[in-house]
C-alpha cells in the first residue's frame, strides 16, 4: 500500500501520488489551522479548498475522476514515447 503525506498546497503531489498507485492521500497541518482558526467551519473550509484544487488539477489533466488517474496523465505523450516508465522511476516526485 503506497501512501502520501499531503502538506498545504501539495495537490499536484496528490494527483501524482493517486496516479503512481498510492491507495490513500493523507492531510496533515492544513486541516489544524483551519481549527485554529475558525473551529469546524474552519476545517471544511481547508478541506474545500484542498478539494476545489485538486479537481482543477485533474481537470488540466483530462482526469474526470481520481480512477482515471494514471502515469499517463503526468507526462506529454511526445516526451515519453518509447520510454520505459515504471512507478519505482518517480520515487521521489
């Protein structure tokens, strides 16, 4: 199971993570300084916009749902014809 820590504005990362094969994305100080911030209401707020970013992320893509995700979808098709891309190449994206 392939997992990604999500920090603030690391959506592409989590497009790249969910692309690569990991099973879950996980949030880690955003949603506190939403709670900081504005208690509950704040934390949602967080969660939207982290939402709301990842889609436009998808969107440019041409990803309509995160299963639609794939290595394919991180590169031009022109900059990677003919190499042999494997997830263990982009350990370290």
């Amino acid at each position: 199971m392939r997992w990604r820590k999500k920090t603030t504005n690391a959506y592409d990362k989590t497009l790249k993570a969910m692309a690569l094969g990991a099973n879950a994305v996980t949030v880690g100080r955003p949603y506190i300084y939403g709670l900081a911030n504005a208690g509950a209401l704040g934390v949602a707020q967080v969660l939207r916009l982290l939402r709301d970013e990842l889609e436009i992320a998808m969107a440019l893509c041409g990803c309509a749902t995160l299963a639609d995700a794939s290595m394919a979808c991180l590169f031009k098709p022109e900059a990677v014809s003919g190499a042999n891309l494997t997830a263990s190449s982009f350990e370290n994206l």
